[in-house]
C-alpha cells in the first residue's frame, strides 16, 4: 500500500459517507456547505463539500472493507495492511509535519503533535455541485425590464368617450339655443317694428282723419257762423280792423 491507494480509498468511501476512520490516527469528516455570499455580497459562492480532520478514532470499518471488497483480500489481512502502513504514515507526519494525499490536500501535524487537514483548492467531493462556479453580480451590467407598453384605462376611456359626446351635445344645444335665441329675438324685432309701423300708420290716418274733419268743421261754421270762427282766428285788435273795414 502507498498514499496514492490509501487517498484514492478514501475519496471514493467520502463520495458515499461522511467520515471515514484511519485507524490509530484519526478520521476525515465530509460537511456540506451551503451557498454563500462573498465579496460584500457580489458573489454567490455555489455549495459545496468540505474536507477536514479530526484527531479521534471513529468506530467505522469503511476502509479496511473497501481494501478487502476491491482487492480480494481477507478481511482481517486488510485491516493488518492498513494498520502497518498507517502507523508508519503517522511517524512520518510527526517527523515532517505534512503529509500529501493526492487529489485531496495535505494532512500537517503543529509542533505539539495535533493533525488538521488543508484541502486543495480543486478537490471534488460533491457530485451534486459539478459545473457550479461562483457567479460576481459586478460582471453582470444590469438588466433593463422589457418596456411594456401602456394600457388604456379602460374607466378612463369610458368616461372620456362618453364625455366626449355629452360636450358636443352641450356644444350644440347651446349654439341651438343661440340660434334659436337669435331667430326669436329677430323675430320678435322684426314683429315689434311692424307693429309700431302699423301703429304708427294708424296714428297718422287718425290724426288725418281728425285733421279733415276739423277742417270740414271749421269750413261749414265758417260760412255758417263767421263770427265765431273768426274769434279763434284773430285777436280782438285784429277783428275791429277787419270789421272797420267792412
């Protein structure tokens, strides 16, 4: 066994659960990470799987199942490969302080001894998110909303439409009513001066009338009675001249 096999098993038993044990070192726990915001929120970060370490022994089989299953191997050999190679491994990590496992990141122990697990930046356990990428909202210019064209009050159109023949039926009935005012006021001119023409014909044909028949009057006492009509004629002076003449 080398690291290569020992990280490629434990990539595909992580693919199915969410922990795996290494037995007499510690256990890989897989979590799932929500999507999330970054950059001030400009940048939806897509979900994912993390990868970390815990120094504490789990009570799975997982590995030394997965060894035997696609190996052929007895149970009880494949849990004695691992156990060898694992305690050779976890020296080796105490000595150099980091260990690679491919495809996944780098297991490093601290001065005192205490193991966490750095993931690499392009380690893939989450089928579930293949092909997502984080999306910046400062790429995207913003996106207009399709114009909508306008749409006719429906009321409004009704009461302009219904308005609109009430004010040319007030227009005309009020120039009908002008007009009508106009012919009666033309009218009623037109009879009140005839009127007064015929009135005043009258009047002359009267006075007229009265006229001659004054005259008539006045011509028969006249003859009649000459003395009378001269009192209305002449002033006293002018009878005595008159009469001394006679």
């Amino acid at each position: 066994m080398d690291i290569d096999l020992l990280s490629k098993m434990v990539r595909e038993i992580i693919l199915e659960s969410d922990e795996v044990t290494l037995p007499g070192v510690g256990m890989f726990v897989a979590e799932t990470v929500p999507a999330t915001f970054s950059n001030k929120g400009f940048t939806i970060n897509p979900p994912y799987r993390r990868l970390s370490f815990r120094q504490k022994q789990g009570s799975d089989t997982l590995l030394a199942d997965y060894y035997a299953a696609t190996y052929a191997v007895p149970r009880d050999k494949a849990a004695e490969v691992l156990e060898a190679f694992l305690s050779g491994m976890k020296d080796v990590l105490k000595e150099r302080k980091t260990i690679v496992f491919p495809g996944l990141g780098r297991l490093r122990a601290t001065k005192e001894n205490q193991f966490f697990f750095v993931s690499d930046e392009a380690m893939d356990i989450c089928p579930q998110a293949f092909g997502l990428e984080a999306v910046s909202l400062k790429s995207h210019g913003t996106v207009e909303a399709p114009a909508v064209p306008a749409v006719p009050d429906p009321v409004a159109a009704a009461e302009k439409d219904f308005s609109t023949p009430l004010e040319m039926t007030g227009k005309a009935a009020l120039e009908m009513t002008e007009k009508a005012a106009l012919e009666m006021t033309g009218k009623a001119a037109e009879r009140d001066f005839s009127t007064a023409l015929e009135m005043t014909g009258k009047a002359v044909l009267w006075t007229v009338a009265v006229a001659a028949v004054l005259l008539g009057l006045l011509a028969v006492l006249g003859r009649v009675a000459p003395d009378f009509v001269d009192r209305f004629l002449y002033t006293k002076e002018e009878l005595e001249v008159l009469r001394y003449v006679l």
